[in-house]
C-alpha cells in the first residue's frame, strides 16, 4: 500500500498525516500486527486473518490510542478524535456485518 501515498522524493516516504512521512499509519501497522501475533511477511487464508481480526480487534481505539497521550498518536495524524475513547462507528458497524456474512457472529 505504500506506493499508493504522495511521495517525497528527497526523503523516500510518504508525505501525508501533516509531514509524517507516513511513520503513524506505519505505527497502526506495527500495533495491530503485534495485537494479531503476527510479523511482517506472514502468510495465512484470509478468513484465518478475519478471524483474528474480529477476536482480538473490537475497535479502532485500541490501535490509534496512544496512552498518555491526550493527541490521537504520537504524530497527530488524521486516527482520529474519537478513537482515542469509543472507536470508530463505521468501523465497528462494518465488522459485525462482516462476521455476520462470513459466519463468525
């Protein structure tokens, strides 16, 4: 998904989330491959990944709060004000449709 961003060709990044460079969508990656136990590079059915995204992802608050932060992460990038207490609406609202059409609910 990188390619996809506006580049920077003097620093080799995204430019995006005021400047970051990307670093904060980076972050969410790193956070929500370390909450699912896996690394970069693994492989698995995509169902399998649902699965493990519906257990143990319930909400976007857990992957763009940033504890003892009162910014939504480190960066102050567009995560979201209301992430950081209740989550995402769409977010949630998409999940349980998911589960529902892929039979986990």
């Amino acid at each position: 998904m990188r390619g996809l961003c506006p580049r920077a060709p003097n620093l080799n990044a995204c430019v995006n989330v005021l400047g970051s460079g990307g670093l904060s969508n980076e972050k969410r990656d790193l956070d929500m491959l370390q909450r699912l136990g896996l690394t970069f590079g693994s492989s698995m059915p995509a169902r399998e990944l649902f699965r493990l995204i519906f257990e143990r992802i319930p909400s976007t608050a857990e992957i763009c709060r940033r504890d003892g932060s009162l910014c939504p992460s480190v960066w102050w990038d567009g995560c979201g004000e209301a992430n950081l207490k209740t989550g995402n609406a769409g977010y949630e609202k998409g999940r349980k449709e998911l589960m529902a059409k892929l039979g986990f609910a």
